[in-house]
C-alpha cells in the first residue's frame, strides 16, 4: 500500500509543487552500523498548502524536513524548491537559499535570549542586508498579536509568546516555504492552538507554503494534508484530515 | 563520589585543555627559572673552586678581608707584608713546595682605534709561574714577554682573539704591541667583567702593571710539599707573613667567592621569579574563570547530584579533587618542560651574559625545583578553584528539573562593589600622594607597588561594570557594521563577569609593560632633558676614570686644550678646571673655576640669587651642596687648601643646572690653586655650518696622543642609554610575555566555553541565515572587544602608574605617552583576541546544524 500511495502523492492541484523531494535518502554512518534515516522518499509539496508530517519517533520525520529545508544533505536522490535543485548546493548557496527564500519554526530555541522580540523578528531581515516593509511588519506583529511585547527579551515572554516570535519571524520575509518544526510540542493547548492558527490562517490567506513536523494529531488536525512516515519511508497520506483521522492512521501504523 | 569526579574529568578533559596549558606555561616559568639559576650557581661554584681550591693558600695584601681580583680596592700599599721578601722568606720554609706572587693594578688595553677601552683602564694582572690559580679557556697562558691573555669579556667586547696582536699602555704611557695566546675566564668576579683584565708573565707585569707607589703582590698563592696538611700550612704562612696580610685556604676563597656569585645569581633569579609569580598570577585568574564557567554550565549536572543524596560537602570535595588532579598533571608537564626551557635558557641567555659559562655545565635539576613547582602549581590550582567549589555547593537540587539554567543572564552589578571599589581607589590615591609627595627614596617604590595592587583590586572589582560601559560604548558602531558585529557586541555584554576576568588577566600583563614603558619614556625624556641643559655642547673629553692618581692629578692635559682653541671648526672650547680644597668645615671638597666661556652660557637657571653678580671673591653653589653647606645667596663660605679666603655666594643653581658643585672665578682659582689645579673636563661646541662628524674629526685629533682620554658627546651618551633603555623593555617585554600568553589562551579558553553553551544559538544563527564566514567573523570580534577592552584597562592603568613611578624616582618629570608602542599594544591586543577566537570560531562553525538543534 505504501508504495502505490507515495507515488499517487504527486501533485494534487495544476500549480507547480512548490517542494518536491525524489528518491531522498539518507544513511547515517554510525561506524558499526549504517542507519537509513531515509529510504527512498518521493513526494511533493503544494503551493500555498499547509502540508504536516507525521510518524513514530525513529520514522525519519525531522530528517526529511531537515533534508528539505537544506539543513543536512541528503545521501542521495534529490530536492527541489521550485527550479532549484537544492541537493547540489554549497554551504554557502545552502546559507543564503535559507536566508532568502525559507522561514524556520522550531520547538524550542527559537530565539536569541539576548535580543528583543522584535530584533529577533527581523534578525534574519538584518542578516540578509533586507530592508524591512515597514507595513509588512505592522501587519504580521498585528497577526501574532505581539505589539505591546516587541521590546521584550524573550525571557520576559511566555512560552506561546515566544513562539508567535518565531512565527512572526518566519513569516516576516515572505518565503517560499516556512518549515516547522513541532511547532507546538512546548506550548500548552491553547498557546499551541493559537500558532497553528496563524499557520493555517497564512496559508489560507497570504498563500504561504508551510511544512510542519509534527507528532500530535490535533496539530495535524490544522493542515490541509498529513502525510505519514514510517521507517524513513512514505506509507500514508490524508487530505483535509481531522484529529480522529489521523489518530486512527497513526495507530494503523504503529500497530 | 570519586569516580564520578574521575568520569567527569575524562569527559570533561577538552575543556580544561586550556586551563591545564596556563598552568603548564607558568609552572614552566617557574620550573625553568630555578633550573636556569641552579645550573648557572653550581657553574660559578665549580669554576671558582676549581681556580682557588686547587690553590693550598692564598695570601692576600691588604688586612681587608677580600679575595680575587677586586678592582674596586686598589692594593692600600701597605708596604712590607707581602713583597718580594716575604716570598723569598716564604720559600725558605720547608713545608712549601712552591710560591707565587701576584701582581694587579690598571694597565689600559687599547681598542681597535688606538684608544683606551672602557671608562675604567683595564686591569693588568700576572699569571703563571710556579703556581698557577688561572688556565686558559682558550689557548694557553703567556709564556713570553710579548705575550698576554685577555680574559674573555675583553676580548669579547673588543673582538680580540687568540692571535691577534693587542697594545697596552705601559706605566709611562707608552703604548707596547702583544701577541694574544689565549683567553681566561675570571667568571662574574667583582667588576673585572665591566673592567676587563690583561694578563702577563710574571716577569713582564712587573714592567706593565702600574703599582701604586709602595705596594708589592696583591696575593700570593703558596702550595704545599707533599704529605704537610693544608691548615698546618696556612698556620706557618700566617706566622711568616705577620699581621698585615690576611691567610686562608685556596678552600676558604674559593668559598666566598662561590657565595658572592651566589648573591649576585640571587638578584637575577628573584628578578625571574618575580614574573613567574605575574604568570602564575594570571594563570590563576584563568583557572578561576574556567572552573566557574564550568561549574555554571554543570548546574544540572551537580543539581542531579544533590537529587541522588550528594551532599554539600562532596560536591565542593569533588570539585577540588579535580582541580588538585588537573594542577598536579599540569604542574608535572610544566615541570618538563621548565627543565627544558631551562635548557634552551643556559644554551641561549647565558651566552649572552656570561659567555664562557654554561655550555660546559651538566643541567642541574634540584628535587627542591621540582617539588616547589608541583607544589605551586597544584596549590595555584586548588587555590583558584576554590571560590567555583564553593558556588558548586550553593547549587539547589531542583535545579536538576530546571532546563536552561546556564543561559540567564547575571545579575546587575551590586553598590556594594561600587562602594568597595571606590573606597580602593581612595587608599590607593593616598598611597600615591604620599609616595609623590615626599623626596625620592626607595620606600616610595614599596608605596607604590601597594597602590597599584589596590588599584587593581579596584578595577577587578568594577571589570564587569566597565564590560558593560564598553559594549555600551561600541554597541553603536559595531551595530551599523552588521550583524556579525551587533551579535558579538551583545553577547561580549552577556555575561559581564566572565567578560571581566578574561580580560582581567590580559589587563595584567598590557598594565605592568604599558608601566614599564611610560616610565621609561618619562624617565628618558628627562634625562634627556637634564643632558641638554648640562651639556650645551658638543663634546666633552675627560681622562679615563680611575687611572693612577698621577694621571688624575694631570687631568686633561692643558695642550689639548690649547690645540683645539686653535681650530676654526670650534666655536666654543671651555675648560673645567678643578682642584681638591677645605670648603668651610669640610674637607676633600672639589672646587672648579671655568675657563673660555662665560658661566652663563653654561648655566641658564638658578633656584636663587644672580649669575650676573658673579665675579671675584664670589661663589656659585649647586643647590645640594648649599643645603649641605647649609649656606643662601649672601652669605659667606671659607675655602682654601692651607689658606682659606672667604667667597660670597653669589647665586645657587638647581640640581639639574649644576656644571659643578662650588664654581669660582678663574683668577681667583689660580692664585689659590696654582699647583693642585688640573682640568677636569674640556667641552667644546662646533662652529655654525660644522658637520658634526667634521668637529668629531677634529677633537679626535686633538686627543689623538692621549689614548686615556675619552671622548663624549651628549648625542653619544643619549644614545647610548636609549639602547640601554630598549634593551630593558625587550627582556620586560620577553619576560611578561609569558603571562600576556597565558592571559590570550584564558580568552580563548572561555571563548571556547562559551561556544560550547551556545551551540543551540549558533545552529539556530545559522539555519536562519548566517554564513560560516560571518559566525566566525562574528566570535572573533567578539574575542576582539574582550581583549581590546582588557588591554586599554591595562593600558589606562599602567599609563597612571608609570608616570607615578618616574615621579617617585626623579624629581623633575614629565609625562611622555609613547605613542607608538602604546598603539603597538592596541594593535596587539586585536591581534591577541583574533587568535584567541581561532580555534574556538572554527567550532562553531563547523558544527552541523541538525545535530546541534536536535542536542539538548
């Protein structure tokens, strides 16, 4: 079953894929033993959708999004973000590929401690020699709600603050794709529902692409499509899932 | 509790690379110092027991308890006691073998130019004959009339070698040609090493060496017959040769003299370990730094401890465990490599201030060296890891659940250390007014070291509030020159304490070699300043210090005088003369009268009275000797040698204006001084439109006869203790290298820590967009503003307490920055914090993002 539904992951809709990865493998070499992270994996990445990843601990979910967002190279096969094929990239391409055209959410350690929440917003803006739209970072402070909190340091922030941070962050440059990464895995459910909101609600509305890693099934629940990795390979995948759709999956699979 | 402390540290080992490399510097210093020095010590002693102590006896002239060769004391002439007599006496006696007298007194060696080397003569001296005390280093000793051997310094000096022919001034003057057969070493022995000594055959000294009138042998060394004990023999000597002269075993000389190259070796080596102490000083600000860093980020570590029933005790027993373990495998490191360094000391050092000895020496390697270095090592050690066991203890056990207690930030600089700092600054201040304040003595400078080790403890106080002064300060360039440079500004401010003492031990060392370079420049310019007004001249010609009295009471003489006035390249040639006479009480008093010049060209400032009213019948005084006289401007003063006519003391010059002492007018000088009256010194100024090498020309000319008489110029003299001055600062320079080095690798040591603890936010820096150029970029500058802020606090300090030192010592001193090598430092400094952030930059950012992310 797996093999036929990785194939059928092409693309869903006429747009071009905005992330698509073939044959992407990645062997860790351990010295005694070769771990194969990932086996193979084919899939694509729609424009504008909000796509999560999901699997057991071990499937090779962060690896993927790792592989994807050029944070690690893979062993083989390829990844390409629009017309650029990432897998043959220097580390200093791979550098400003990131810095130009992705945005990042991880689970924690978003933030630089010493840096104010809105100096951590537009860091990578500052690193990039970017000018910052001034209305552009009017309307996402707006979105995340953090307007009376920008001149904070992040140890004055709560945890579901310094997330919107984060997303605020990302979003800011208007990348091609925002990755995240268990996004919510530190926040209480209210904070973590609010952040998958606005991911969801910038998908929606500023047709923004964002990859997410997640392995709670309400956080899925957010996306417009789940797929499923098991031991470094495509297995499943939903379209409009629901928490108990993908909950149910999830148990298919580890079972 | 002890394997865990063991784990730890094997774990742990890349972290305290770096502090254990301090410690291994420093005890390295130390270890090196004392090899260095015991090595040289047991080479002096064999040396000088192997030339006296194979002598049975030694009589020696005068009743002044005194042995070798001591120019300082020229034989008393105490006629008698040890001349050719007692020799041949001595020799008469059964229970002697063989004797030898020995002759010593000034016989000029000549340079290369014709003339007299050094400002003292050279000392003549016979060696040889029936005994013989000396052998040559090289060659052999004179055996014929023609021949002597130059001892090793002169030789060295003067580039004379075996083969060479040399001249040396006979007692008439005459200069006599030798063949040179061979070097002797006379080791550090008094100030033949400053003087140089020439050595005859036992026949030919007695024409060479110049005698003061009366005196015989300056020694005489005797040996024994076979089977008479060496004290028996020293008793019948004794009773041979009377009172006068004073008899002990070659043993007994050997002896003093090993204890008098002793103390000197002493100087030298309380001098090295005095900045083996700075090294070890800033060793041990590293090792506090590192052990503080460490224990802050094993918080959680020591948090799980106490969870799992550690208690207090153990944790702080368990932190000095590895501190002591740490400084004793270190110390033992640095103990090899100090006998190592001890090595390289003698084989290159010991070349250069005591050429023959030390190459032939084996390395003496003391166990007390040895034991005092672990020692030292492992207690600087424990003793700075003291401060960071006790915080370890402090550490509450819930911190365990607690995830990234490292990272917060440190608390705001408390009142208290304010309040402490400044109440150090106000100590210090007095110690400073009070050592300024009073006359130069000795006991300023004490004062004064006091004042700047409370002045340090001051600024070690305030450090972390002057790391955020500066960050503050350079927050705004550095933010406008990118986010490298805005990133490395905030997190140099991060955690101001530890900022604060790694730039504390670089402050160390930039303080002590900006001090030590202030004060030389103050100090020169003074000098230079002092030189300028004394001598308004070009040149000065003077008669060799310390030849015989008869060429002393010639002075210059007066045709050298007479030939320069003829030559149009001279504008000026003035002549000092002077003579020996009773001044109102005090006899022995030196009273000068100047001829060619008015007193007024010589002398521009007085402290009181009017060189205008200067005449006959009146005096012109320095104002020493005024107080000492204790005499002012109108009143009178009796001087004369039988006959003492009154002077008016017309006006007192400053000590620094001060030609002479007692300055008459020449007519009246003559009158009472016809006969004693010599020239001490001739000065002349070149004619305008003169190059200087045209009047060096002629002066040269003038003395050209003269080989004893030596020639200055006050450009010569300035330069001669400018070298002298450059000379200093490279071997203070050399010398606290070591704690500058020791001080770089703490930066780099909690650049590295400090990496380590933030791998999460390189990662994160990195995967939003920073290149590994600019992560590199950005922890270098970060180093940079460590050790640029360390060095300016050096700096800063060592500017205030330079200028304080010339103050103490000199009267009259103005403050001179030099610039350049002030800016040297700076630049040093930049260079330092780039290297320091080398290996840690190169870490960082190497580290791969996904592992460094997903780490904990």
């Amino acid at each position: 079953m797996s093999e036929t539904m990785a194939h059928q992951a092409a693309p869903q809709t006429d747009a071009p894929p905005a992330v698509v990865a073939q044959g992407l493998t990645k062997v860790y070499d351990t010295g005694a033993t070769a771990v194969r992270a990932l086996d193979g994996v084919d899939v694509a990445f729609a424009r504008g959708a909000f796509t999560a990843i999901m699997g057991p601990s071990g499937s090779g979910k962060s690896t993927l999004m790792h592989c994807l967002a050029g944070l690690d190279t893979a062993t083989s096969g390829s990844v390409h973000m629009g017309r650029t094929d990432i897998t043959g990239l220097k580390d200093r391409e791979l550098t400003l590929l990131r810095r130009d055209r992705i945005g990042f959410i991880f689970q924690s350690f978003n933030l630089l401690p010493m840096l104010t929440a809105q100096q951590n917003i537009v860091l990578p803006a500052e690193i990039a020699r970017r000018k910052v739209e001034p209305k552009r970072f009017e309307r996402i402070v707006e979105v995340v709600g953090l307007h009376d909190r920008l001149d904070h340091l992040p140890v004055k922030l709560s945890g579901g603050e310094q997330q919107r941070v984060a997303v605020a962050r990302a979003l800011l440059n208007d990348p091609e794709v925002v990755y995240a990464d268990e996004p919510t895995g530190n926040l209480d459910s209210r904070s973590g529902a609010e952040v998958l909101g606005f991911l969801r609600d910038s998908a929606r509305e500023l047709e923004q692409t964002v990859i997410m890693v997640t392995h709670d099934p309400m956080a899925a629940a957010y996306a417009d499509r789940v797929v499923f990795l098991r031991d470094g390979r495509l297995v499943d995948e939903v379209g409009t899932p629901t928490a108990e759709l993908v909950l149910d999956r999830l148990v298919k699979l580890e079972g | 509790m002890l394997r865990t402390t063991l784990a730890g540290l094997r774990l742990h080992k890349r972290r305290l690379f770096t502090t254990a490399l301090a410690i291994v510097l420093g005890i390295m210093f130390v270890t090196g110092t004392l090899v260095f020095s015991d090595t040289l010590r047991a080479d002096f002693s064999r040396q000088v027991m192997g030339s006296a102590g194979k002598i049975d006896v030694i009589v020696t002239a005068t009743g002044v308890a005194k042995a070798g060769p001591d120019p300082d004391e020229e034989p008393t002439g105490e006629p008698g006691a040890s001349d050719v007599e007692t020799v041949a006496a001595l020799r008469d006696l059964p229970e002697i073998e063989s004797v030898q007298g020995v002759l010593e007194g000034p016989a000029p060696l000549l340079d290369r130019d014709g003339r007299a080397v050094g400002y003292i003569p050279t000392l003549g001296m016979s060696v040889g004959g029936e005994v013989s005390r000396y052998e040559a280093f090289e060659g052999r000793l004179p055996t014929a009339d023609n021949e002597v051997a130059l001892d090793t310094g002169s030789a060295n000096d003067n580039d004379f070698g075996v083969g060479d022919t040399v001249e040396v001034l006979d007692p008439q003057g005459e200069p006599r040609s030798f063949t040179v057969v061979g070097l002797i070493d006379l080791g550090i022995q008094g100030s033949v090493s400053q003087r140089g000594a020439v050595a005859f055959t036992p026949e030919r000294a007695q024409e060479m060496v110049e005698l003061p009138a009366g005196s015989g042998y300056t020694r005489i060394y005797v040996m024994g017959a076979e089977g008479v004990p060496v004290h028996q023999l020293q008793e019948e000597v004794a009773a041979a040769t009377g009172e006068a002269a004073q008899v002990q075993t070659g043993q007994e000389v050997g002896e003093t003299l090993a204890e008098r190259a002793g103390a000197e070796l002493e100087i030298m080596r309380s001098g090295l370990l005095l900045f083996a102490a700075v090294a070890m000083f800033v060793a041990a600000i590293v090792i506090y730094n590192t052990f503080a860093i460490l224990i802050a980020q094993r918080q959680r570590e020591m948090a799980l401890l106490r969870c799992l029933g550690a208690v207090r005790g153990q944790l702080f027993r368990g932190v000095l465990v590895e501190a002591v373990i740490v400084g004793l495998l270190s110390s033992a490191v640095g103990v090899l490599a100090g006998i190592g360094l001890g090595a390289a000391g003698l084989t290159f050092g010991a070349e250069l201030m005591y050429p023959t000895t030390g190459a032939t020496a084996g390395l003496v390697v003391s166990p007390l060296a040895v034991l005092a270095s672990l020692g030292v090592g492992t207690l600087v050690t424990m003793g700075a890891a003291l401060v960071p066991a006790l915080g370890a203890t402090r550490v509450a056990p819930l911190a365990a659940l607690r995830a990234g207690a490292t990272l917060g930030s440190e608390k705001g600089v408390g009142w208290l250390r304010i309040v402490a700092a400044v109440a150090l600054f106000g100590i210090c201040g007095a110690m400073v007014a009070l050592a300024v304040g009073g006359d130069p003595s000795p006991r300023n400078l004490t004062l004064i070291v006091a004042a700047g080790v409370t002045c340090f403890l001051g600024v070690v106080l305030l450090s972390p509030l002057l790391v955020r002064g500066f960050v503050w300060l350079i927050s705004g360039p550095m933010r406008s020159s990118g986010v490298p440079g805005r990133l490395a500004a905030d997190n140099a401010g991060r955690t101001p304490k530890r900022a604060a003492t790694a730039m504390i031990a670089l402050t160390v060392g930039a303080g002590l070699i900006t001090a030590f370079s202030v004060f030389s420049a103050s100090v020169q310019s003074s000098l230079d300043e002092q030189l300028d007004d004394r001598m308004p001249v070009d040149y000065q010609i003077m008669r060799q210090l310390g030849t015989t009295a008869e060429e002393q009471r010639q002075g210059v003489p007066p045709a050298v005088a007479a030939e320069l006035r003829q030559t149009p390249e001279l504008d000026k040639v003035y002549s000092l003369h002077e003579a020996d006479a009773h001044v109102a009480e005090q006899p022995q008093m030196r009273v000068s009268a100047l001829t060619g010049g008015d007193l007024t060209e010589i002398v521009e400032e007085t402290t009181s009275g009017d060189l205008a009213d200067f005449t006959d019948q009146t005096t012109v005084l320095s104002q020493p000797m005024a107080e000492m006289l204790g005499v002012e401007v109108g009143d009178q003063v009796d001087i004369g040698t039988e006959q003492q006519r009154p002077y008016e003391v017309v006006a007192v010059t400053s000590e620094t204006e001060a030609l002479a002492p007692i300055v008459v007018a020449y007519s009246d000088f003559t009158e009472q001084f016809a006969d004693t009256g010599r020239i001490q010194l001739v000065a002349v100024a070149k004619a305008e439109g003169i190059e200087t090498t045209q009047a060096r020309d002629v002066v040269d000319a003038a003395v050209a006869d003269y080989p004893t008489l030596g020639v200055q110029s006050a450009a010569e003299l300035k330069q001669q203790y400018t070298d002298m001055f450059n000379v200093m600062f490279l071997v203070v320079a050399a010398l606290l290298s070591m704690a500058i080095l020791i001080a770089i690798f703490g930066i780099a040591n909690t650049m590295a820590l400090s990496v380590l603890e933030r791998t999460r936010e390189s990662a994160l820096l990195r995967a939003v967009g920073l290149s590994r150029a600019q992560l590199r970029w950005m922890l270098s500058l970060e180093a940079v503003i460590v050790s640029v802020l360390g060095a300016l606090t050096g700096i800063a300090v060592g500017i205030v307490f330079g200028w304080i030192t010339g103050r103490a010592v000199l009267e009259e001193v103005s403050l001179v920055l030099p610039g350049w090598q002030i800016a040297g430092f700076v630049a040093a400094a930049v260079l330092a914090g780039l290297v320091a952030a080398v290996l840690p930059s190169r870490r960082a950012a190497r580290a791969s993002i996904t592992a460094a992310l997903a780490s904990e």
